[in-house]
C-alpha cells in the first residue's frame, strides 16, 4: 500500500515541472511568431506608406546611387506660366496614380500639349547625351543642329530662374524666426543667384562666377531636398506660388492696358504748351493778319480738294507738310482743315506762321456749321462710349462732307495720323464705277490690317443678318476718296442717320464710326490699290518695312501714335522727318526729336 503511494506522489512530482515550464516554452514560442509576423506586417505598412512618397521624392532630390534616375529637369519659359496653373492639379493626380511608371513618358502629356514646352525638352535632353550620343560625330552637323545647340546653351537663364523658384519654396518650409545653417546658406545663395542673374537674358550675358553660383545654389538645393522631403507640401506650395505670380502677371498686364489708354487719351504736356504759346499769339493778331491768301481756291472744284479734321496742331502741320512736298502740283492743292473752338486759335496760328507755300488753306471750326451743330448734339448725346476718340464731334464729321462743302464734287479725306509719301493727286483720276468711296480694304487674312465684318458688327441681331453678308469685304478710313455727287444723289447721310437710330435701341455694332462707315457705304465702295495706304504703324502689327516704304500713305492708327512717347521708335522717324524741329515754340515747349 505504502509502495503505491509513494509511486503516486513521484508521478505528481515529476508532472508538476512539466505542467509549470510546457505552457512557458508554448508561450514564448506563440509570441516569438507573433513578433515575427508583426514585423513583417509593419515593414509591408511603411512600404506602401512611403513608397509614392519616394517616388515623388525623385522629382526634386537625386540620389547618389545608380538605381534611381533623376527626371529630366524642365524649365518653362516665361510664357508658360498660365498653362502651369490650369495643369498642375491635373499632373499631381497623374502622378499619384502611375508613380514612376513610364519615365520616358511624353512631355506634352504631363505638362500640356503645348509646343513649347516639347522644345524645351528636347533641348534639354541635348544637354544629357547618353554614352552613344557623347561619341565623336562622323558627320558634319547641320546648320540647325547649331542652331538648337545655341538654344539650348540658353536654357542655363531659364535653369538659374528654376532655381530661384525653388530655394523660395524652400525658404516658405522653414519657420519665420528659424536661424538654422542651412535657411542662412538659402538666403545667401539667394541673394548671390539673384544679384548674378539681374536682367540677363542670353547665356552669353554670364560670366564664370555667375555658373559658379549657379552650381553653388544647386548643391544648396539638394541639401534642402534632404531636409524638407514632404513632397506634397512642397508641390502645394509651389502650385500657390506660380498661381500669385499668375495673378500678378493678369493684375500687371491690366494695368498696362488701362495706362496705356491713358496715355493714348491724355494731351502731352508740350503739346498743351505749344497749344498755349500760340492761342496767345494769335489773340495778339490784328483781324487782318488772321486771314489766309488764295481764299478764291475753296469754291473751285476743278482743285484737289483736301479734308483733314484734327484738334491737334503738329498733326495737321505734319499731314500738309507731307502732302505737299509729295505733290507734284502743290499750287492745285487746297486744304480744309476742321477744328473745333478751343484748337482754332492755335492751329490758325501754326499756319499763319507756317504758310504752305503755293497750296491754299481753309481753317474752320465746328461752329461755323450752325445746322451742323444741331444736328449732331442729339447723336453725341447717346453715343455709348466714354472714349474722346469716339464720342467727339470731329469723329463723325465724315459723314457730312457733302453738306459741308456743296460746291465740291469729289474731296480726298485724310486722318491727322497719318505720312503722306507720294503724290496723292493720281487718286482723282480713279475709276469709281459709280460707287461713293474709294478705299483700300481689309479684308484679306493674314495682313496686319485684317479686319471681319462681324468682328464690330452684331449678327446675332436679325435686322443685322437680312441687310449685310458677314463676308462682305470691308475697308478702312484714314485715306478716303468721296464722290460727293453720288453721294447726294443717294442720300447716304441719310442712310448714316438711320443706321445710327437703328444702334440706339440695341447694340448693333462696336462705338466709333468704322462699323457705322460699313453700314452705310455697304454696295458702295471701291477697293483701291493696297500700295495707297498702309495701316498699323500705331499697335504691335508687324509691318514690314518694305511695305512701309512702298506705301503712298502710311498710316498710324492705334493708341501708339507718333507724337506720343508711347509711340514705336522704329516708325516714329516716318513722322518726324516733316516736323520743323527748329521753331522756337518747339524749342520752348520742349518738343524735341
């Protein structure tokens, strides 16, 4: 019995370690897999956490390694701006989704379809030639081979802008009171990049130094690069600081337009002077010394007969200079110069000073024309337009010559802004195939000129669709012959009227008295020759200056107008070459060359 027991209580005894240390090692041997496993998951966590993070990573950081290739850098040309801000929301999606897939992806893809940016790619692909493209050419290069090389060594201003951009963002990571080494280094290198770039625009304008920084600035950049890795933080801040530069540049041009209106409507202040000087002279006149010899010439219609209507005294001086050092019979010549009140005085003076030789001349003021004044405040009052070029009188004098001068049977209408470069008086001899104005159109695609039918004219309007054709050719004002015989036969300033009752009740054409000189000589204008008068010497039109010279007429309209500082300097010469620059009120008003 006692043996039994005693078998028992060792049986007990030698169970009881086994009970204690088997759930101990199974314990150990479940939470060393479960570590495992858990390790495992964790390292596939981070994975796909940063793995698009390290993609996007590559877009600004280079590795020293081999494996990961850098992108090829694309700098935008100034005039990229707008397509970068619309595309950028676009591209950051694109490359959330595809990652690093398709490196060799086309650029038009990724940064618009814009032409542009595939010549900067290209470009700059010529600046990493592969080890094949690095060999020794075995044949000559071309002619634009060279000339896409030197394009490209251009592109090292676009890549220095490039990185100004980028150590700004940088700059906008670190905190504002931050003082650390590398926000000093950005700064410095900041300022040395910005100072050596200044208004360079062409590789050739730096110097060594300048690429010594530039390469300065880069090794900076990629510190930053490996300091502030948040990749969409960076890409926000980069997208908000093209779309400010995008809203300064609009806020900028916008201001350029206005001012430029400005200048266009605003009086010089040597012209205002001028004006002064010669009111005052002319008040200081005699009655008889007011008046202008060969005042028989103005009823002859058998004379070339001349209308210039102006407030402005170097204009007119300018266009009857021109008119008559071209003219082969300036003694047939008779000019009708129209004014209004204020400018009477001044411009009176100028020619009482500066006779024009043997031509006649007949100085005016809109007053003088009572009917005329009643008639045309009632269609000055409902002019929709805040712009002097459009709303004041002498605009629309056009439309009254033939009961302006009732004598005449043929007048050649002349804008103030224009040069007169060759004899003018052939132009009484042209075949008018009973049509009331002879002009030189523009309606052909392709000139500086060019003008549509549609483009002042409203055909959405039914009235505006049954009476004209939007393809009708149209002309332009500025050198003008009227046969005003048929013109009062046909009562066109009638027609004029009506068509200017038909704009007051809804718009069917732009201000001014180009649309309305459509309507109302529609059927009746003959084309001249395009040699007669050339246009667009007044706005960025590129005319050719073969054209220029070539031209009878040439003709500045725009705001840009020659007596203007805004004015381009390249035709300017065209203008001055018949402007007495020796007057002493020139001189006094400071009106020089």
């Amino acid at each position: 019995m006692k043996q039994v027991h005693r078998c028992t209580r060792i049986l007990i005894l030698s169970l009881l370690p086994v009970s204690v240390f088997v759930p101990v090692f199974l314990l150990s041997n479940t939470v060393r897999h479960f570590n495992s496993e858990s390790e495992e998951y964790i390292a596939d966590l981070s994975t796909i956490k940063y793995r698009t993070d390290a993609l996007k990573l590559t877009a600004i950081e280079k590795e020293e390694g081999e494996s990961v290739e850098e992108p090829p850098l694309i700098v935008y040309k100034d005039g990229d701006i707008s397509s970068m801000v619309t595309n950028t929301a676009d591209r950051s999606n694109m490359s959330d989704q595809s990652g690093n897939a398709k490196g060799s992806t086309d650029l038009s893809e990724r940064n618009g379809t814009n032409q542009d940016t595939k010549e900067d790619y290209q470009q700059i692909q010529l600046e990493k030639p592969s080890s094949e493209q690095s060999k020794p050419p075995t044949v000559p290069q071309s002619p634009d081979v060279r000339s896409q090389t030197r394009r490209v060594l251009d592109e090292k201003v676009k890549e220095m802008k490039d990185q100004l951009i980028r150590a700004r963002a940088y700059l906008k990571f670190a905190p504002p009171t931050s003082n650390s080494q590398l926000v000093r280094e950005l700064k410095l290198r900041l300022r040395e990049l910005d100072r050596a770039l200044g208004d360079s625009r062409k590789d050739s304008d730096l110097s060594r130094g300048d690429l010594q920084r530039m390469r300065a600035m880069e090794a900076t950049l990629s510190k930053a690069s490996r300091v502030y890795t948040d990749c969409p933080a960076m890409a926000t801040k980069l997208r908000a600081m093209t779309h400010n530069t995008e809203e300064r540049a609009r806020t900028l041009k916008n201001q350029v337009a206005f001012l430029l209106q400005l200048a266009g409507r605003t009086t010089p202040k040597g012209l205002h002077c001028l004006s002064m000087q010669l009111t005052a002279e002319y008040f200081a006149l005699h009655p008889k010394e007011q008046e202008y010899p060969n005042q028989q010439k103005m009823l002859d219609p058998d004379l070339y007969h001349f209308a210039v209507f102006s407030d402005n005294v170097l204009a007119c001086a300018v266009v009857v200079n021109s008119t008559i050092s071209t003219s082969r019979e300036p003694e047939k010549i008779v000019f009708h110069l129209v004014t209004d009140s204020p400018n009477l005085p001044a411009i009176s003076m100028w020619f009482l000073l500066n006779p024009p030789g043997k031509s006649a001349m007949q100085i005016l003021s809109i007053d003088s024309f009572e009917w005329l004044s009643a008639r045309y405040n009632v269609t000055l009052e409902k002019q929709n337009s805040h712009d002097l070029r459009y709303t004041s009188a002498l605009n629309h004098l056009r439309f009254y010559l033939p009961d302006m001068f009732p004598n005449l049977n043929k007048i050649l209408l002349l804008d103030h802004d224009v040069v007169v470069q060759k004899d003018l008086t052939q132009l009484w001899s042209v075949n008018m195939k009973g049509k009331v104005n002879g002009a030189v159109e523009t309606c052909q695609e392709g000139e500086p000129s060019f003008r549509r039918m549609d483009m002042f004219v409203n055909f959405s309007d039914p009235s505006i669709v049954s009476r004209f054709d939007r393809n009708s050719c149209t002309w332009a004002f500025g050198l003008n012959v009227f046969d005003l015989q048929e013109w009062r036969r046909r009562n066109l300033t009638g027609v004029y009227h009506n068509y200017l009752q038909l704009g007051y009740a809804r718009p069917l054409w732009l201000a001014g008295s180009l649309p309305l000189g459509w309507v109302t000589f529609y059927n009746y204008t003959v084309g001249l020759d395009r040699t007669w008068h050339v246009l667009g010497l007044g706005y960025e039109s590129g005319v050719r200056r073969g054209d220029i010279e070539q031209a009878a007429v040439i003709h500045f309209d725009g705001l840009m107008k020659p007596w203007l500082d805004i004015g381009h300097e390249i035709y300017k010469e065209y203008w001055r070459k018949h402007v007495n620059y020796e007057s002493h009120y020139l001189q006094q008003c400071n009106i020089h060359p």
